[in-house]
C-alpha cells in the first residue's frame, strides 16, 4: 500500500487493515474539522506524505468526531496528536501542533 504522496482516510472501520496490517511506518494525524491547530499540522502532514511516501511511509489522517473507538483506543485526549505505528504497532506520538522540523525528525527515527 503506497500512498504516491496521498493521505490516507483512516477511521474506525478501516484502522486494522490500513494502519495495524502495514509493514513499515505509518503516521496518523488525529484531527477535527473545528480544531485551529490541526488545521496548522494538516499542511505538514501532507507533505511528509509527498516527500517520503516513494521511501514506504504511509500517512493517514483520523476525525476523532467521527471515529470515537480509536481514539478511545489510543487515549488521543489532546488534538492534533500525530501516532507513530512501526509495522502495526504503536511507537510514538507527537501531541500539539508540532513544527515541520518535530514530525520529520520522528520519521526519520522511526523510518
């Protein structure tokens, strides 16, 4: 699953198969319509997904008002908040509105 510079719509129905069945580092912006900050992360989010999508990273972006059992899941209380997941599983997270500089960083790390 490539995302050719495309992010990904995760939500409660999908998050198995696009984020915990993904062999590499998915990155999964937890966001909502009405949230000032998330609006300044969005931007980022898209062109991690541009610049390091060609080297396997997946990125998704989550309305926690529409996808409550995630974000239950993974005690997103604080929004934008950007999870990390490495093969499936949960590695880090980034909460707040975190310059370009903060998400690529952890790319890196974790790519």
């Amino acid at each position: 699953m490539s995302t050719d510079g495309k992010v990904l719509e995760i939500t409660d129905q999908n998050f198995a198969d696009m984020v915990e069945g993904a062999d590499g580092l998915t990155i999964v912006d937890f966001w909502a319509e009405w949230c000032g900050p998330c609006q300044m992360v969005a931007p980022i989010v898209e062109q991690l997904a541009e610049d390091y999508g060609d080297d396997g990273l997946k990125v998704g972006k989550l309305d926690v008002d529409q996808n409550p059992d995630v974000t239950v899941r993974f005690a997103v209380r604080s929004i934008p908040s950007v999870l990390f997941f490495k093969d499936g599983k949960h590695v880090d997270t980034v909460v707040g509105a975190a310059p370009r500089p903060a998400l690529e960083a952890k790319v890196k790390e974790h790519m």
